[in-house]
C-alpha cells in the first residue's frame, strides 16, 4: 500500500472583505510580532550552550518553520484570492457574500453566509462556497425548496430569506 493521496481539489478563489482583512491581520501578527518573539526565545536558547538535548531551541525551531508555513501560505493565497467587496446586482438571488436564511421539514430556522473556504473558523454560521450546502443554494431565492444530499440522507428546506448585509468587525 502507498502512501500517496490524490491532491485536494482546489480551493475556491474567492474571498470576502472582511475576510481578506483577518487573513492580513493574521500574517501582520505573524510576520511582525509572533515570529521575532519566537526568534529572540531561539537566540537565548541556542545561547544556553549543547543544542541538541535542548528542548527550547528545538521546540523554538519547530515553532518557527510552522510560523513560516503558515506565512508562505497566507502570502500564496493572499495573491489568488479575488476580493469580492460589493453585493451583486440581483439581491434576491443567493450568491456569494449572502445570508441565508432556512426552514426545515420541522419549522427550525438556520441562518448561514456563503463565504470562501478561508473565512469558515471566523464564525459557526459561515459555510463554504465549495460545500454541498452552498452549491445547491446558489442562484435560488426566496421561496425556493432546495434539496440538499447529506450523509444521512437528502433533506429539504425551504429558503426563507436571502439578504446581502455588511458585516461590522
């Protein structure tokens, strides 16, 4: 047996505002504060003498190649991501960026904002724009009865509302 896995499909270039704002506070906080902190604890551990049973600096080095990762990340997917910062002209249809609002067989209601896959640890009602959800909302409106496949089965739900809103951070 290998231990090759297939790559992942790609990701949705799509980013909103006030999404393209925390990834960039992210990298700030990243570049400008985490990763000098860290190196300084590096340095003063490195500084200690033997550095090969030393458990700061090899815990230190480990810290500064995921900070790295992590910024090499933030800065490739910062330069695809297009920007979506203004609602679409049709607002009562469900497109990226909108809230939507829906009614299950059972009356509960669940509201939730089609965002791109990097936004979605930011808030629970945020779902992905690649996500089965999101794919079979897209281009419905309000009154539409969307089906929707899960792992448990299919479910139906009725589109209660479709707002487009800024979000205030």
């Amino acid at each position: 047996m290998s231990r090759y896995r297939p790559p992942s499909p790609p990701k949705s270039a799509y980013i909103t505002q006030e999404g393209a704002q925390a990834l960039l506070a992210e990298l700030k906080y990243l570049w400008k504060e985490k990763r000098p902190a860290v190196t300084e604890t590096v340095r003063e551990a490195a500084a200690q003498g033997d550095r090969s049973e030393n458990a700061e600096y090899i815990y230190g080095k480990k810290q500064l190649r995921e900070i790295d990762r992590r910024v090499r990340y933030l800065e490739k997917r910062l330069d695809v991501c297009t920007v979506v910062d203004r609602f679409p002209s049709d607002q009562e249809r469900v497109f990226f960026g909108a809230w939507v609002t829906l009614e299950d067989e059972a009356g509960n209601m669940k509201e939730y904002r089609i965002v791109g896959p990097d936004e979605l640890d930011h808030n629970p009602n945020y779902i992905s724009i690649d996500s089965p959800v999101a794919r079979a909302l897209l281009k419905k409106q309000e009154g539409d009865e969307v089906v929707i496949r899960l792992a448990g089965g299919e479910k139906t739900y009725l589109i209660d509302s479709v707002e487009y809103r800024q979000v205030t951070t």
